[in-house]
C-alpha cells in the first residue's frame, strides 16, 4: 500500500517540475534596450510622482496651519 503513494507522489512531483520547467521556457526575457528604456521609465515616473507628492503635503500643510492659527 505504502509503494502506490509513494510512486504516485514521485509522478506528481516529476510532472509539476516538468510543467514548470515548459513555464519556464515560455518566458520572453526583454532586451538591453528594451529594458533600458523601461527602467528609464519607471524611475522618471517615480520622481515626477514624489514631486507631485511633495507639492501636495507642502500645500495641505500650509493648508492646514492656516486654519489652525
């Protein structure tokens, strides 16, 4: 009883590697360029963002203080 589980385990673990290992495959890796660009990309949006973001604590502080006082 104990060698039906255990070879069945076995298969399991052969067949999610091998299904794993065909994903695997499958993955485009971008180029140099490409990613180049889009790492040039997320950083220029990053600090435009925390720009954007600094602005606004700037102004709802001042904001704020004004109200306060």
């Amino acid at each position: 009883m104990g060698d039906t589980a255990n070879t069945t385990e076995k298969a399991t673990k052969k067949s999610w590697s091998k299904g794993l290992r065909a994903e695997f495959n499958k993955i485009v890796w971008p180029d140099s360029e490409s990613l180049a660009k889009q790492s040039a990309a997320v950083i220029v949006i990053s600090v435009i963002l925390g720009v954007i973001i600094s602005i606004l604590d700037l102004g709802i502080k001042y904001g704020i203080e004004v109200l306060i006082k």
